[in-house]
C-alpha cells in the first residue's frame, strides 16, 4: 500500500515516521520545507493548549511518552526543563498537569500577583527548528521520499492513501470554515544563563512566554485572531517587556530573530476518514498544541490505515 501524506509540518513529519516505520510505502508532498512551516516558529513545549477536544488527553499522554523518550536521544533537540506555568484565573490548574513530574503548587511571591494560579513543573522543551531537521533525518532513515510540489486539489494527489496533514492550508485546499488563524509573534534572543521556562497564559491576548534553549531565548507571545504575518515593533517592545518583569537579565538583549506564524484553531481538531474520498485521512487543525498532539494523532493515523488494509 502507497500513501503519500501532504504537508511537511511537525503533523505531515510525524504522521510519516509512523506509518513508514511501521512497514508501509510512504511518501511526503509539501509546497513549503518544514523549516519554512508554522511549526518552525513554535516555541515549543510539552502541553495541550488552544485546542478543545475530548480526544486531546490521549493524545497529549502519548506525545509525553514520545518526547520523554526523544529528550534522551542526542541531536533529538527536544530536553527536559523544569519552569513555572501561570495563569490570571482563580484555580486554573489543568488536571493534566497535575500528573506531570515535579508538580507543585507555586508559592506566594513565585509568579508575578497579576497570576492568580501558578504551578511548578518538568516538560519537554523543543527546539522547533532543530527538531524538525531531526524529523526529516528520521522519516528519510524510515524510507521516506520528500517532493516540494504545490497541492491544489487531493483528488490530485497520487496514492492508495493520501494523508492530509496541511494545517491551516485546509483552509483554502477544503474549504473548511471552521479554521481560523490565530497569530503568534516570538522574539528570539541569546541566553544569558536561563534554564528555567516561564509561561504566563493569555491575559487579554498577550502571553508572557520564555523558553530557554542550549544558546537562545524564544520569547512570546500573542494569540491575536488575525492573519497577518508582517512583524509588529509594538508587540515585540511588549514581549520584552512583559519577559524582562520575568527575569531582568532580558531587558537589554539584543534580538536575533524574529518568528510569527499562524496557529490553525479550529475548535477540534480533524481527524477523521473523509466522507466522500474514503482514501484521505485528516489530520489538522491542531491549533495550538500541534506539537504536543503529533505522535498521539499519527498513532491514530496508523491505526485508521491499518484498519483500512484489513477492511
């Protein structure tokens, strides 16, 4: 059986490895390299967020056993960080991270006052870019062809199996109504000695977001309803800001990259045959947990394919 997975974000890389490494014929159709998707630009971590979906703690435990197996694995680029999540609701813990090592409830003085809920944990950090240079690594060991190709239609798409893992491009490739972007804005800046994170969930639209990797800060964010990718000097000034009242140390950093992508929110994410094409399976709008929910949602992928092979 050949099946061919569109997209080469961290769903379409992810969603490849299992089944190729499963024994199938695999292949991969993207218009963009997966650096050049909004994978790239995610922070990233461990954690389900921005997606509401009854499936989503089966699939974030299994994306937990992936990473904390990957952070032991060298050039994965995926560690173990211990940090402290906050949020500006009363009793705002999720149940989710109440399970995570190293949980606690943070002290008095531990998060800035306008944080009304704030916890202590340990999680996988990942490097976006480096991970997924680690992920094509992987998919091409696997067997993997990779083809840059513009997809306008899947009935265009060759094989017994098309795999539709476009993310926010659904949009336009199905006509989906239901995504919508939801952008994100991160400042990259050297590390000056951090290795701690700190993420301060949304107050209004901004989020105070630092994740300190081996030589870099990625810093954020924004999780604004809007489709713009053009950077705003305003909202990187109030990034720096808002990350420098975490950790004085960021006030005077220079700043040596600069991320924004659009997070595909829709609300649940698809995952699904597809009722008229018995052959597509979808696999998007992950919103913003696309990382966190990769592994578990290619285990399922698999599982619908093998099905379909037994069928």
């Amino acid at each position: 059986m050949n099946i061919m997975v569109v997209g080469a974000g961290v769903s379409g890389l992810t969603s490849a490895i299992a089944l190729a490494e499963a024994g199938f014929d695999v292949g991969v159709v993207s218009e963009r390299t997966p650096r050049a998707t909004t994978s790239a630009v995610a922070g990233a971590s461990w954690g389900p967020h921005m997606v509401d979906d009854p499936r989503v703690a089966r699939w974030a435990r299994v994306g937990w056993e992936a990473f904390t197996r990957l952070a032991g694995i060298e050039d994965s680029a995926v560690r173990m960080v211990s940090g402290i999540e906050a949020d500006p609701a009363e009793d705002a813990i999720p149940e989710w991270a109440q399970e995570v090592p190293g949980f606690r409830v943070c002290d008095p003085g531990e998060a800035p006052p306008e944080y009304h809920s704030a916890w202590r944990y340990t999680i996988p950090l990942i490097d976006m870019p480096r991970y997924l240079d680690h992920l094509v690594a992987r998919a091409t060991t696997a067997g993997v062809g990779i083809e840059w190709a513009r997809v306008e239609s899947l009935g265009e798409v060759s094989g017994d199996v098309v795999v539709n893992c476009t993310g926010l491009g659904a949009a336009e490739l199905l006509g989906d109504p239901a995504l919508r972007p939801v952008r994100g804005q991160m400042v990259v800046t050297p590390n000056p000695g951090l290795s701690e994170f700190f993420l301060g969930n949304a107050i209004g639209t901004d989020l105070t977001v630092i994740f300190p990797h081996s030589d870099h800060l990625v810093l954020g964010g924004t999780g604004v309803d809007r489709a713009s990718t053009e950077w705003d000097e305003a909202v990187e000034r109030a990034i720096m800001r808002r990350c420098a009242r975490i950790d004085s140390r960021i006030a005077d950093l220079p700043v040596i990259g600069r991320r924004v992508g659009l997070r595909p929110v829709r609300g649940g994410v698809r995952l699904e045959r597809d009722s008229h094409d018995p052959r597509v399976i979808h696999n998007y709008g992950h919103g913003g947990s696309g990382v966190t929910l990769s592994w578990g949602c290619a285990a399922d992928v698999l599982a619908m394919v093998t099905a379909m092979v037994s069928d």
